[in-house]
C-alpha cells in the first residue's frame, strides 16, 4: 500500500515543475512573436520599397517618353520651347508637344519645320503639401505619382555637363511604414529632347 502511495505522488508535477514549464513556453512565445514581427517589418519595408520604386519607375518613363517630343532650340515666336523655372525653384516644367493630323502624324510646315500644339501646354508640377506629381493640360490633371518628397527638372542653365537638348529629372518618393520605418527611393533620367 506504500507503494501505491508513493507511485500515485509521482505522476503529477510539482510547483515548481509548472512555473518553470510555463516560464519556458512564455519565453518561447515570445521569441516567435518577436520573429514574427521582425519578419512583417521586413516584408512591410520590401514591399513598401518595391511601390514606390514602380511608381517612380512608371512616372519617370511617362514622362520621358512626352519629353523626347519637347524642344529647347525652336525659333518660332512665341516659343514652343520646354520652359523651366530658374533653380532652386525647379520642381514644375511646361513644354508643348508637336501637333498631330487625324492620322497621328506629325504636321509640318511648308518649310518643313514642326507645327506645335501651342493650345495644349502640359505641364508637370510637384506639389508638397499634397506629395503628389501631377501632369496638366486644358485644366485636366492626372497624378503620375504618391508619396513625392521631391523633384527636380534640370537642364544645362543649371548643370553644364548636360547639353542644350538633355533634361534631368529626379524624382525622389518617401514612405513610412507602420513600424514607423522611413523608406525613401531616388530615380533619375537623362532625357534627350526633340532638336
């Protein structure tokens, strides 16, 4: 009967068995929470990464691709020319595109020379208080790209190494995830302009 007794008291665990069991599992949990949370930072910050370098990708290539038809050298009165403010206000451009017949193609001159759509200016405006990069023309605006921090359009009036026919552009976008992680991305383009 001792033995039945004593066998009976060793299948059921001590005190301090279940304090320093549960003080294990706590500790477990915890390091797998914090492995989960680290991990959504992570994923958090590559796709946040990942939006805005598209968005920037998506707006530098919109916007290449209209102002490889500007110009710069036109000597029509009034100028059809891309137009820049002067530096350090260079966040805004207005340039016109080449007039198109029913066809699409371009309408020339009787000389020869390009006829520019001079009632449809377009321009691309950054505007902070918004974050945004917005294209304008005849009073319609479309947004390029969020979360705009910066921009800046420039030109050979502000760095020498480029010609009077290439336009730099710098977009820089910035984002906050919600773990508070600020991710910024810079693109740039070297745009070569229409003679």
């Amino acid at each position: 009967m001792l033995n039945l007794i004593k066998y009976k008291n060793n299948l059921g665990f001590t005190l301090v068995e279940v304090l320093v069991a549960s003080a294990i599992f706590i500790a477990a949990l915890a390091v797998m929470y914090g492995i989960y949370f680290s991990g959504l930072d992570i994923y958090n910050t590559a796709n946040y990464q990942a939006d805005l370098q598209a968005q920037a990708r998506i707006a530098l290539n919109s916007m290449s691709y209209e102002l490889r038809n500007a110009t710069r050298t036109s000597t029509q009165n009034p100028s059809p020319n891309l137009s820049i403010p002067s530096t350090p206000n260079n966040k805004s451009i207005k340039f016109y595109l080449p007039a198109k017949d029913i066809n699409g193609r371009i309408v020339t001159d009787s000389g020869g020379d390009i006829v520019w759509d001079k009632n449809n200016p377009i321009d691309y405006q950054y505007i902070p208080g918004q974050k945004v990069l917005r294209r304008l023309e005849n009073g319609e605006q479309k947004i390029l790209a969020q979360d705009v921090s910066g921009i800046q359009f420039i030109d050979a009036n502000i760095d020498y190494a480029l010609s009077i026919y290439e336009l730099k552009i710098i977009l820089t976008l910035n984002k906050t995830t919600p773990e508070k992680r600020n991710i910024s991305v810079t693109s740039s383009a070297i745009v070569r302009l229409r003679n």
